[in-house]
C-alpha cells in the first residue's frame, strides 16, 4: 500500500497510506515516484521525495515553523496550481486545514501540535484527513411521520455540482471549533439564525478514506441532528451553494439513496441517521452490518484533542 510521510526531523507527520503516486496521473499521464522527486524539485523548496513502500516526503530542514512550513506547502499548491497539474486545485478555497504530527507512538497528536496548514483544495493531493460537520434537519409531520431536509448543491461548485447532500456541510477550518462550524455553516448555507443552529445535538462521527480523481480524502465527519418544526419555513439559500432544499420521507430518502443521488459521504451520513433512528433495521436491510462497519473506518493518522482544536500551536 502506498501512502506519504512528512518527516519533520522528530515529529513525522503521517498521512493516509494512499496517495498512490504510481498511478498518480498529471495531464493524462502517469506519474513515478522520481517524477513527483522531479516536479517538487522543479516547483519549490519545500522537499524531496524517497521511494519506498512508503512515499516519504521530507520538508527542508530550513522550514522549522510552522509558519514557515505552511507558507512552503501553499506556494508549492500554488505552482501546481498555475501549471495545471491537478485538477482539483482549480476549485481553491482559500481555507486552510491543520496537518498534525506525533513524537510518540500511537496516533494522538502530542500537545495537539498542528506542524503546518495547507489549502483545502490541495488536501487530497497529499492525502491529508479533513475535519467536517454535517448536519441532518429532520422533522416530524402531525401523524409522527419522519421527513428529513436535503440540500441541492450548486450546479456551479467546484465538486460534486447539482448532487444532493445533507441539509448543511462543511469542512471545518483551522482555528474553529466544531460547534461554531455548525453555526456558521448553518447561517451560510441555510439562513438558520445561530439560536437555531445551536439546538441541533452531536450525533457521533463517521469517518471513511474516499478515493475521487482529485486524490484521496480521510475524512472525519461530526454529525449532528437538527430537529426543525413540521411548518418551518426559514431554510434560505444564502452563500451560493446550494440551490434549493427539499422535505423527503424515508421512503424517498431511500430511493434516493439507491439511485446515487447523493454526494457519496452525505449518503453515509443519512445512511447513520436511518440506521440511529430505526428505519433501516437487520430485518429490514440485509447489508446491516457491512453498511455500519464502513462508516467507522479506523485512520492511521494523528487525531488531534478537540478540547484544545481550535488554539494553534506552533
């Protein structure tokens, strides 16, 4: 299995063992270890490359803050960027995501020590995990029936235009902590006022590495459940990325959950709700077991703690 190490001298910075750089492509072409060597080479200072059963990039040893190392690793994105190298960073979000590192074993980041930030867009690049918070509106009609809100997103976003998703997502930056993301993403997303936002309740986490032509993402997602009144009528597109929301039942939900119309780890999230909720059942489903098992994948990587997420240390 392939994957990257970003050695910084004590503190290895481990990624996902998954950015399959001999089967990376740029511009339609495949790419070796020694070409990726070449390209970091050629577009910035910030390493080099060793090959092994590990792809190992090492960061000069000049970059020793993480001030200097998050500079290094957004001017190389910003290279690739310019050269057309990935598609993905053509979607740049000007958001930046923690990299975290280790000095002992296990996969608990020491001190919570974040070694440097690099763009989002360029995470999957490196196989970087991402942090996330979706939240589920549901609400109940006057016979007690289940519904559950959607969000259509944008046809105009970078990834995954005009697929459905779960009624408010969205990665959560450095610097913020998960409830104030439910919050923000809440007003943005969906006009919910923060006095709304802050009732929705921590459902658990699902977690999973998705491989998509951008590269690969371990992910973990903080679920949340937000229960709306049957007769509300505040959910607004405000920031431009969704298009409209919609009332399923479960039964609509399901159909289209089969039928693919949801980005692929909003499903998972609505897959965790039925199961929480009772409407997909072992008697009911035959794949019970499997679908659980995948939404708790075990990723080898540091974890930050949560009560110290949002103070950068350098």
């Amino acid at each position: 299995m392939w994957g990257v190490i970003f050695s910084l001298g004590l503190s290895p910075v481990f990624f996902v063992p998954a950015w399959r750089l001999a089967k990376r492509t740029v511009r339609g072409r495949p790419v070796s270890l020694a070409q990726a060597q070449q390209l970091l080479a050629q577009e910035s200072p910030a390493g080099t490359v060793e090959q092994g059963r590990w792809a190992k990039v090492t960061l000069a040893p000049h970059l020793a803050t993480y001030e200097t190392r998050t500079r290094a690793l957004l001017d190389l994105a910003r290279a690739l960027q310019k050269a057309g190298e990935f598609l993905g960073l053509q979607g740049w979000r000007d958001e930046l995501y923690p990299v975290y590192g280790t000095s002992g074993p296990g996969r608990r980041a020491v001190a919570n020590q974040a070694a440097f930030a690099v763009e989002r867009a360029a995470a999957p690049i490196f196989g970087i995990q991402n942090f996330g918070a979706h939240i589920n509106g549901y609400s109940y009609a006057e016979d007690g029936t289940l519904f559950m809100w959607a969000a259509r997103r944008s046809s105009t976003k970078p990834t995954w235009p005009g697929m459905l998703d779960n009624m408010v997502a969205g990665g959560a930056p450095y610097n913020m902590g998960i409830r104030e993301t439910v919050v923000k993403e809440c007003q943005e997303e969906a006009s919910i006022p923060a006095e709304v936002a802050q009732r929705a309740r921590p459902a658990g986490v699902v977690s999973y590495i998705h491989h998509n032509p951008n590269g690969l993402q371990p992910e973990y997602q903080f679920v949340y459940d937000l229960q709306l009144p049957w007769d509300y009528d505040g959910l607004r597109p405000n920031d431009g990325e969704v298009e409209a929301f919609y009332l399923f039942s479960m039964s609509e939900l399901r159909e289209r959950l089969l039928a693919g119309e949801y980005k692929p780890n909003c499903a998972l999230v609505c897959l965790d709700f039925m199961i929480r909720h009772g409407v997909l059942t072992p008697e009911n489903e035959p794949d019970y077991l499997a679908i659980i098992q995948s939404m708790r994948r075990a990723l080898p990587l540091p974890v930050p703690s949560f009560d110290v997420y949002r103070d950068r240390v350098h």
